[in-house]
C-alpha cells in the first residue's frame, strides 16, 4: 500500500525546500538541514508561519493536510518563501482547479531575484572605496 501524497518544489535565493502535502489533520514535520526540528522552533516569527500557510487557508485546506518539509540553503525568510511556492505547487497537483485561487493572490511566481556576484576591484558588486582626491 503506497501513502497518497502531492509533491512540490520551491526556490527562493538560494533555498530550496520540498514539499509534501499527505492527507492528515494539519500537523507540520520539518527537517532543516538534514536536522529534525519543531515547526514553531524553526519559524518563530508569525509572518513566516502566515506565508506558509497561506496557500492553504486560500483553499480551505489547512486542516486536511499534514505538512511534510525538507528545506536546504539560505535564510528563513527565504526559506518561509521557498515553502510557500512549494505548498501553492503541490496542491496544483492536489486539485488543478485550484490554480485561478493561486494565481489571483500572486502564490504560483518564483522570485527569481538572486544575490548579484562581486566585482574585482570593488568591495561588493557594486560597491566601491571611497574616493580621495589627494
């Protein structure tokens, strides 16, 4: 017997966090870097926790699934945003009819902004020494 359960994948800088959404009664199991932690433990601040549960308070699903999340790279609020794409995209695969709910509320776009690479002779990418004239 196979255990019913939808996958998706998000990405935010450099996080990555894998989601899988079983049927259940609203629990959360997190591993973070390889490392088995509480939910609130992990995500103390509650807009985390409001951004992750976001997608499924829009579609009426928070008590219907428990959680499954495996989270790697970044920071937290990259990875609460990682989670997010991730939970939206696992209940497409959930129930397809989902998507115009997602979508309206701007839950199905990856943040594609990445951190920009240093530049020789500068201190950062674009910042530069302080310039003297004597």
């Amino acid at each position: 017997m196979s255990i019913v359960q939808y996958y998706g994948t998000g990405r935010r800088k450099t996080s990555v966090a894998r989601v899988y959404l079983r049927p259940g009664k609203g629990e959360v199991k997190l591993v973070v870097n390889k490392r088995k932690r509480s939910f609130d433990e992990y995500f103390p601040q509650k807009i985390h926790k409001l951004s992750i549960y976001m997608p499924l308070a829009l579609t009426n699903n928070t008590e219907n699934f428990d959680l499954y999340l495996n989270i790697n790279g970044g920071g937290v609020s990259a990875q609460a945003d990682a989670v997010k794409l991730g939970v939206s995209r696992a209940l497409l695969e959930f129930n397809a009819e989902l998507r115009p709910t997602l979508k309206k509320n701007g839950l199905l776009k990856r943040d594609s902004r990445e951190k920009e690479r240093k530049k020789y002779g500068l201190l950062k990418a674009r910042k530069a020494s302080q310039y003297h004239k004597r």
